[in-house]
C-alpha cells in the first residue's frame, strides 16, 4: 500500500524499508517534504542553521522507523560550534519533532568566513543517540565524539562503535519551488551488511605490506575493516547516489532503489508514513516547572506577574498563575 502522492507526484513523509538478499543489505530511504518545511518554517532558522536541522530530522526519521511497538529514538547534540544543541525526537510508530540553538553572532560570523559545513556549525563535542522503549532494559544510548565531521560521517561511527554493523549513509537538504514560494525538503539511505555468516564481518588479518614507489596499495576494507566483496559492491553502488536524487520530488523512492540495484535485486516493504507533531501539553510543562525550586521558579515570573514558558519545539506558549502553580506543588508533596 502505498501513501498519498505529493503534488508533485513522488510520495512524500515516508520512509521505505527494503533488502537486497544478493547482497545480504538491509536499509531504508527516507522523504521528508512537508512535515520538514513545518518544522522549519515555525523557527524561522538562518538557512545554514536550517539545512543542519534537516539533516538531522532525515537521519532520526530513518532510523526511528525502525523502533517496534512504542518507543522512542532520539538525537542530540552538544558541542561548541556555533550551533550548540540540536535535538530531534522520533516517537514510534510515526511522528518527531526538531529544534536547534545557535549564537546569532557566531553564527553571522562563520557565513562571513564561509564556513558553513554540518561539521563546521556543530564544532567539537559529542552526538547522542538514544532508544527508548519504556522500560530501563530496553533503553541504551551511543555516544559519537564530533570533531568537525558530517552527520553522515557520525552515523558511520555511531553504527561501528555501538552497533558493530557495517552501514552506509547519505543525506541530502535543500529546497525547491512550490506554487507558495521556496519548499525544505530532505531525503536519506541506509544501507547495512547484515550477512548470515559472522565469518564475513572478519577484517583482513594482515596489511598488504610495502609497496614500489608510485604504486597503490588497494586496501582490502575500507574503514569498516570489512573485506566482503558483496560490501564492497554495496559500498560502491551507493557512493554513486548524487545528491539531487535524495530531493528529486519526482523521483520515487522505489524508483531510486531500482536505480541502484537493479542488477541484483531489491525487495521493498510496507512504507511507513510519518509526520511532525510536538509531545508538549499543559501537564508536561507543569511537572517541568515542579522540577525546578522555589527560587528559579520566582526567577521566571515576569514583570505582569505571569510565569510563561515557550516550547522550544513547536513554540506553543503556556501561561501559568505562579500562585496556582505553588498550591499545586505544595498539594502534591
């Protein structure tokens, strides 16, 4: 069953799950259109800041979907790029939400310097990757060390450290023209070598050895240490994934997928249709302020007398009398 066309024809919000059994690949491609743009547009984000924000919804989507039952996967960052935190929840079967912060100033000045990469704007620190399926047995976390590398870059390491899987990832962002103006689209791939045998994951146990001067050494693996030749050609096979075909609103998922393994063969499942939607409500935002004490609550109260907070994911705004908000806590100890 497939979900609804886009406008523009190509199904968007969805990501598809697939295998390639000639390969012994699973993976997924994920398209986000305007579930994205939504996102985006509520927070009015500086592009650069933007296209980061995006590439990290692709990335928590496609790997969210992959949660069964309830659950809940959730990427963030804290580094100290201009970009300082960035937080994307995927909550099982179907739904995230996506902030960032960032310092204005730095900001400006690392466009001056034109030094507006993923890597650049996050800086040194680290990425978090958390599953959570309700109960502490089934909740475990992967941590990556940013050091200036893409996204792409620290999904491979976040898979190699935590997971022990060789996998391949490519994101794309961008934007396109809709009738009411410029449109946020982003699109991903996964693909993981998941071979029946544990023998095939075996690393090349010696180096080649030294070569003649000007000859090429061909390492048998590449940084996953896997010299599976069936790895190789799934490695290979994906680097040729240009980066317009990620954000073609044309180009169906299953399409790109027939592109890239035609010759061996890909067997897609049930799609999952996925949209934005915040997890913030009155209760939640009350049992926040409960966790801070007296004072800081006293802090937060403005000059009318009101106590507000704002969701930094969707933007709602809350108002509280700080008078209830006190007999409610006094009522609950």
């Amino acid at each position: 069953m497939m979900a609804d066309a886009s406008p523009t024809g190509a199904p968007d919000d969805r990501v598809l799950p697939f295998a390639v059994p000639d390969l012994d690949l699973r993976g997924r491609v994920v398209r986000l259109g305007p579930s994205l743009d939504q996102v985006l547009e509520r927070h009015h984000y500086p592009e650069p800041v933007a296209r980061v924000v995006a590439e990290a919804a692709a990335l928590t989507v496609m790997l969210g979907t992959t949660l069964k039952g309830e659950g809940r996967f959730q990427l963030q960052t804290k580094s100290d790029g201009p970009i300082s935190m960035l937080v994307v929840d995927f909550n099982a079967p179907d739904c995230y939400r996506a902030m960032a912060r960032y310092d204005a100033d730095r900001l400006a000045a690392a466009i001056d310097a034109n030094a507006v990469s993923t890597g650049e704007l996050l800086g040194k620190g680290h990425l978090a990757m958390t599953v959570d399926q309700g109960t502490d047995a089934t909740r475990y976390q992967g941590i990556v060390a940013l050091d200036g590398q893409s996204l792409e870059e620290a999904g491979h390491q976040y898979f190699r450290q935590s997971e022990q899987i060789p996998s391949r990832i490519r994101l794309g962002v961008g934007t396109v023209l809709t009738g009411g103006g410029l449109a946020w689209r982003a699109g991903g791939l996964i693909v993981q070598f998941m071979p029946t045998s544990p023998e095939r994951l075996r690393a090349a146990d010696l180096h080649p050895g030294d070569a003649p001067e000007g000859h090429e050494i061909l390492a048998a693996g590449d940084d996953d240490g896997i010299s599976d030749d069936a790895w190789a050609e799934a490695r290979s096979l994906v680097g040729t994934i240009e980066h317009h075909e990620l954000l073609d609103p044309l180009l169906e998922s299953e399409r790109l997928l027939y592109r890239l393994f035609h010759e061996r063969g890909a067997h897609v499942f049930e799609p999952v249709a996925v949209h934005e939607a915040c997890r913030c409500s009155r209760e939640r935002v009350l049992g926040m302020l409960k966790g801070f004490s007296a004072d800081d609550r006293k802090a937060m109260i403005a000059d009318d007398g009101s106590l507000g907070v704002t969701c930094e994911f969707c933007s709602r705004r809350y108002e509280f009398d700080p008078a209830e908000v006190e007999a409610e806590i006094s009522a609950g100890e």
